[in-house]
C-alpha cells in the first residue's frame, strides 16, 4: 500500500522542488511513518469465566473474564492499534470447567460450544495458545472444545505419532506451529499500512509425564527452545514484522538457558534470535513485578528480559498483559524503535475502590446457563463430615483437609490392588494445594480450604482437592520415602537455635506448597535447624543434610525404623503429575505400577459417600503422624509463620493448635495475611 505523503516527496523530488544539502533539512523532511501496537494478554484463566467464587457461592470481583474483558475493552480504546492473545490453561481449574468435562465424561460431547469460547468468541482473540492443563481431560475433548473457538490456535512443539488425529502423520505438528497476521493498522499520519505479526506458541514437554494417559503412543514434544529456533527462522523468511512468541511457561533460569527440556524456558526464548514480543505465563506469577528484582539482564521499568518486550498476567484473570511496541518504517522494513510491557490488575484491595474495573454484562449473559449448570453440579450431596476441615494450620501441623485426601487415596488403592500387591504397605502422598499462596504478588490470603463440619456437596470436594488429577500408584524404598520427605522438607526455613532475631518459618520463594507432600501411613518428624536436602525441585543441595528424623512405620506392633525400613517396599498412592514427573524420590515412570481411571477428587467424593453410608458421616480428623523437632535452646526464639486474618482462622487455631500459637496483633502483612509466633521449643500436645 503506497503512502500518499511519501508519494508526494518522490514526485516533488523527481521535478526538482526538494532542496537538498541545506540547514533546513529537517524542515523538509517527510515525518517518519511510526506505528504503535498494543498486544494484551490473558493467560492461566483456568475457566474462571465468571467472577464468581463457587467454593464460597459468592461473586468475586478479584477473579474471572468477566472482569478482564471490562479492561481489556479500556485498554484497547486507548489505542489505535491492538490485539488479544490466550496463553492457555483455559479449559481446565475452575468447577465450570469441571462441569463441562464431566458431561463430556458422562456423553462424550460437549454438547455444543464451549463456555470459555461463548464468552472470548465477544472480544476478538487473534490467537490462542494452548497450556499443559489443555490435555488433562483428552484430545477428544480439546478437539471439540477448540472447534468452537472463533480464532487460530498455535502450538510449535507438539508433534503427532503413530495414533493421532485424523489427517495426522507420525512427525506432523498436532497443530498449526505459527500463524502470522497481516494485520491493518493506523500510523501516526492517520493512513493506512499494514504489519505482518508472527505468533507461534509452546508447551512445556511434562506434558507427555503430567498426562501420560490421555497422550502415550498419540503424541511427542520437542523441547520449547528446539521449536522455536526451528520456526522463527521460517517466521522471518515468509516476512514477520514482529514476532511474538506465546510460551505456556515461566521464566526459568539464566544458569542453564540451553536445557531442552526445561518446563520454565521464558528466560531462554528472550535470547532467541528473531523473537520480539514474549507473553508468557504458567507459574500464576506477575512480570514486571518485584518477585523477580535481581532477575539478570531484566528490566522491570521497561518490562524487558534480555531487551526483549516481556509480560505474564498472573492467573484467573486477575490481571491483564499489556506490551506496547513503537514501530517505524526504515528502509522499507518495520523497526522496533521503542518497547515496554506491564501488568495491569483488575482488583486492589489496598485501594480505597479496591474494584478497578466492574463486570461485563456481556461475558456474563454468554455463560449465563453453564454459570447455572455449574451451581446445580457443584451443589450435589456426597455426604457429611464430622469435623471442620480449614487449611488454617496445613503447613504447620497435621491437617483434616489433607487427612481425608489421604484417607481416600488409601481405601481406593487398597480396594484395587492385586493379590501380588496385597503384602505390600500401602501409604499416601497429598500437598495442600489451598495454602494461602503467599509465594509471589499474586498471593491471596483468602485461599484456603474452608469446609465445615456437616452436609458435604461436590463443591466441597473440589475445594479440597483442587485439581482434575488422576490416581497413579508407584512402589519404592523406605530409602525413597525418606528423600521423598526431605525434598517436601524444602518447605521450611532453617532456623537458629541461637538467634533472637525475628525468623519465618515458612519457604515461600523457592518452595510451592503444592510440592509439601505429607506421607501418611509412616510416622516422622521434620528437624528445621538443620540445611535443607533439596531445593523446591527435588535437586541436591547437601547430601549430607537430614530434615527428615524417627521415621517409622508400625507392623503388627513392631515399630520399623533405620536400615530395615530404609529396604523395605512400600505403596504409595498419589496423583499423576507426581507420579510421573520424576522430581521426588521413587517417582517417574519406572517406579508406576497402577494408573487408575478414577480422578483423586472422584476417589474423595466416593470415600466420602462409602463413609456417610456405613458410619453416618466421614471422620477427617488428622491422625498427627508429623510434626516438627522440639528445639532444645535457652534462646528465647522468634519464629514467625502467616497464615489467614479471620475470625473463623483464629477459632480454629485457638481450638486445634498443638503447639503454643500467638497471634502478633503489632505486626502486619502487605497481603492481608495474619503473623503468628510458634514456639517450637515446647513439645506438641495432641488434642
């Protein structure tokens, strides 16, 4: 397309009318031809279409499209230019997508378009990548579900083998690696002109691990780094003027940027040649933030990894990615001139108006009749309980709302074992995965499991057990078992015996509480003044470090404990995603020996039906086969843990604490979470 501007310059030339040589050069100089494109983004949504809290049966102004779609709307009018991208994560997380996937369950269709697309199909998406929660319910399932997206979806390193999808050769991407839109822009003349965007998109290998049952034999990955040097290349050569690389993936480490395998591989794609623009997401966290102060080469005034335009919104809509980029036409080319990129907040609850932005009604009339199915599913008995069960105190203390997962994994595995297995003892690992989250700027001190004692409907069971996760079974080594545990022991800050200063307990920067699995069916104690094992990836810091002491397990009356228990085969129940992903000790895939079909959330709610039946209600009541070392010291000890600020946290902890726990009225949290001192120089009391 010519520039009527730029037109008239080379006629003026041509007759003689352009001086040139002279002072006044910049006078007569035509005005550069500069565009300014925004790219905004969503990622980690995790069907939180509504800004709703189905847990709590409330709307939440924090969470939900509904509210991310009002600012994306403001943030695009800004603008001449924009366009809308998804990272992924988008089907699976929240008891809508539950609910969906459940009718596929029960009749293998979605019956219709999907509510994700009902409500996104209203904002015109470019373009959608697709996350590792993408495959959890199959690839029967994604294909309906993407049918009805009204936009491209790209991933670059999904590769089909031998069993794949109609069409599908072994070696073919599964699907489109790249797409690249000639996109009509406005410059800052007023004309018209046109920009090529590349966009190409990733997800990180675990997947063949994280879902191995839905994709072994289908499917292979490459590694995300591997893909994309692949294909920008060809990006480039078929004439992208920018592009942007959309990885399902965090940011990873400037020490080892080259590892092909690497789940958070943002920090490598930076330095990939030909990539302009990364919107990435995964880890829930927020880029440019201060959770990533000292990042090398990162620039979070700008927004830059590496001098490369960088954003991640967080997760369930609660913030919006916003890059905006600066071009000029040089030499018949479009040249990135100037970057930045920030993530914008839907919500702030320090603001005198914490609600930044209100719902919109648009989003919330498209899913008006799955926002209804949802409350009708989440709502059905599964029985009754005869206790509370809060996370208050999970990472503290043995806890009931970890207790009853465990309970449940154990009566469902030993139900289904072979007469082979039958000998073998059989033990559970289960994390909290409502802890509060108070390991980076998205922390909520609200998110905690919440259940009372009495009638128990599904939605209670998806509070306990947040995730669509599968029944796995592997065997191992009390050996295991005990580097198992260290690796969860990661969990905890060394504390000084001897020291006065204020000391925290908890490891929330390099430790997700996702990853603190509590071993039941053994009982041992966790010693905090020593160095940790492992770090939040089970990887080796001092092999001669022991958290991890008396660990026993009880046969016929007999404790068993030291060398004997450390050769002894034991069971262990737990999920697919710990399992196969190889990080703990005694997990990946040589030490599987039972995948069952059921998800852990259905093997809870059946346990909670089969106890309400034989004994009136379930007992979840913690069993207290952990706890922490004494410490033996003189030093009057300041050790500080956070936890939720309500009156229902303080009643429960008043009630169930085991050891001495004070609450610091004279300190406070920049989260709004509750400080507590625990005194772990006095010895447990069971109650």
């Amino acid at each position: 397309m010519f520039n009527k501007k730029v037109l008239a310059v080379v006629i003026a030339s041509t007759l003689g009318l352009v001086a040139c040589g002279s002072d006044n050069d910049n006078d007569n100089d035509v005005a550069a031809i500069q565009v300014d494109l925004r790219i905004l983004e969503t990622s980690d949504l995790h069907t939180n279409i509504m800004d709703y809290d189905y847990y709590k049966t409330k709307y939440d102004p924090s969470i939900g499209l509904a509210r991310t779609a009002s600012l994306i709307k403001q943030r695009g009018a800004e603008v001449s230019n924009f366009v809308l991208v998804d990272n992924g994560d988008l089907l699976q997380g929240s008891p809508m997508g539950d609910y969906v996937a459940d009718n596929f369950k029960r009749d293998n269709t979605i019956g219709g378009t999907h509510p994700a697309y009902k409500a996104m199909n209203t904002l015109g998406y470019s373009v959608g990548n697709l996350g590792n929660h993408e495959f959890n319910y199959g690839l029967d399932f994604l294909s309906e579900a993407i049918a009805g997206a009204n936009f491209p979806y790209i991933n670059a390193n999904v590769l089909c083998e031998a069993d794949c999808w109609e069409g599908k050769e072994k070696g073919d991407n599964l699907f489109t690696p790249y797409i690249i839109e000639e996109k009509t822009v406005i410059d800052s003349n007023g004309d018209q002109q046109t920009v090529k965007i590349g966009y190409i998109g990733f997800v990180p290998p675990q997947i063949l691990l994280w879902d191995k049952q839905n994709l072994s034999g289908k499917v292979s990955v490459m590694g995300i780094i591997e893909a994309a040097e692949k294909f920008v290349p060809l990006m480039k050569a078929e004439g992208a003027d920018v592009i942007v690389a959309i990885p399902h993936s965090g940011v990873g480490t400037p020490s080892n940027p080259t590892d092909v395998n690497d789940e958070n591989a943002t920090y490598a794609l930076s330095l990939v040649e030909g990539i302009d623009v990364i919107t990435f997401g995964h880890s829930h966290s927020v880029f440019p933030s201060a959770t990533f102060e000292g990042l090398e080469n990162a620039d979070l005034e700008k927004g830059t990894i590496n001098g490369v335009a960088a954003v991640m919104p967080g997760r369930w809509g609660d913030n919006l990615g916003i890059v905006d980029l600066k071009l000029e036409m040089k030499d018949g080319a479009w040249v990135i001139i100037d970057r930045t990129a920030k993530a914008a907040p839907i919500y702030d609850k320090n603001a005198d108006e914490p609600e930044l932005v209100s719902a919109d009604i648009g989003i919330r009339d498209a899913v008006a009749i799955e926002h209804q199915g949802t409350l009708n599913y989440v709502n059905q008995p599964i029985g009754k309980a005869s206790a509370d069960m809060y996370s208050f105190l999970t990472l503290v203390q043995d806890d009931p709302s970890v207790q009853i997962v465990s309970d449940a994994q154990i009566a469902k595995v030993k139900a289904n074992l072979t007469d082979a297995l039958k000998d073998i003892p059989v033990l559970s690992a289960a994390a909290p995965f409502k802890a509060g989250g108070r390991h980076s700027t998205t922390a909520d001190a609200d998110s905690y499991v919440q259940v009372p004692a009495g009638d128990l409907t599904y939605k209670n069971a998806a509070d306990l057990y947040l995730y669509p996760n599968t029944m796995v079974v592997v065997k191992v080594t009390g050996a295991e078992v005990k580097d198992w545990l260290e690796c969860s022991a990661n969990q905890f800050n060394q504390i000084s015996a001897t020291s006065t200063e204020p000391q925290y307990l908890i490891n929330w920067d390099t430790h997700r509480t996702y990853n603190f699995d509590v071993i039941d069916g053994v009982t041992y104690k966790i010693d905090v003044t020593q160095p940790t094992k492992f770090d939040g990836d089970c990887k080796l810091l001092d092999a001669d470090a022991n958290r991890i002491v008396g660990l026993a397990y009880t046969e016929d009356g007999i404790s068993i404990t030291g060398d004997e228990f450390a050769t002894k085969e034991f069971i262990i129940a737990t999920n697919n995603y710990r399992a196969f992903g190889g990080k703990f000790a005694g997990t990946g895939s040589d030490y599987v020996i039972m995948e069952l079909p059921d998800s852990n959330r259905e093997a809870l709610a059946q346990y909670i039906t089969d106890e309400t039946a034989e004994h009136g209600q379930v007992d979840p009541t913690a069993d207290y086969n952990w706890d922490f070392v004494t410490i033996n010291t003189s030093t009057e000890l300041d050790i500080r843990f956070e936890t939720q600020d309500s009156e229902l946290a303080d009643e429960f902890i008043l009630e169930n604490q085991l050891r001495p726990l004070t609450k610091r009225a004279d300190l406070t949290d920049e989260f709004g979470f509750a400080i507590y001192n625990i005194d772990l120089t006095t010895e447990a009391t069971a109650k």
